[in-house]
C-alpha cells in the first residue's frame, strides 16, 4: 500500500513512479558497492559532465551484463560473473627473430578458460578469442 498526498494520479501511475524512484535508488547503491564510484570534487564544468558520462555508462554495461546473465539462466548478479572471470587473462608470446636479433615476433593470446568459466562463456553464448590484434601503434612525434 502506498500513501500519497498526489491526488490526479490513478494507482497503476503512482506505483510505476514508485518503482522508478526504487530503481534510482538502486542504480545509486549500485555506483557505491558495486562499481565503487565515489562522488569526486571537479572543478571544471567538463570533468564533471565526463564524470557523469562514466558513471552512466558503468551503470548501463552493469545493467545490461545482469540481463544477458537473467536470459542465460545465471541468476541476476553480474559481480558473481566478473569475479568468475577476473582470472581470465590475456598475454603476450614473444619470440625474438633470428635474422634480426633487435627485433621480436609479438603473439598476443588469450589464456585458456578454466572449466567453470567456460561453462558459463557458452551458457552466455560467448566465445573467446584465441589471438587478440596487438593495439594499433602510436604516430611517432
């Protein structure tokens, strides 16, 4: 039962406004445990708008993983999932040239799941990559 002092609202309104009000709240609880964001003192209009901008787009990617965890059937708790997969790492394979000693062979590859994660990378339908392209180099100056 909710009380108000809104009298031209129907009920289904005043409780879909209530349920918005509850996910503000969360979204809140979520950007100070979760995502361990902290409100940060700026001091120019553009660091804080950026700000803002990172912190709603962590929001979003948390929200997002929670619901492509809910469809797969994994429950809806995306911190259980990147715990999971806080292990999964990628490196970097380098093997010198023979014909030219001062250079190296760069091969970056993606450690191997283990069986638990992999299980959960196919429930979610997803598929690591065994080689990841080495970042595009730097102009020089």
């Amino acid at each position: 039962m909710l009380r108000t002092n809104v009298r031209d609202w129907d009920a289904e309104t005043l409780w879909r406004t209530y349920v918005q009000l509850s996910q503000a709240e969360a979204a809140f609880r979520i950007h100070k445990s979760e995502l361990s964001i902290r409100p940060i003192w700026h001091q120019k209009t553009d660091r804080v708008r950026a700000h803002i901008l990172v912190c709603f787009l962590a929001y979003v990617l948390w929200k997002t993983l929670e619901q492509w965890q809910a469809r797969a059937g994994l429950g809806n708790s995306p911190r259980t999932l990147l715990d999971e997969f806080r292990s999964i790492q990628s490196t970097d394979v380098v093997v010198p040239l023979a014909a030219e000693p001062h250079r190296a062979l760069r091969i970056r590859c993606v450690v191997r799941p283990e069986q638990a994660q992999a299980i959960l990378l196919d429930r979610l339908g997803l598929r690591l990559p065994e080689r990841l392209k080495p970042p595009p180099s730097a102009p020089e100056m």
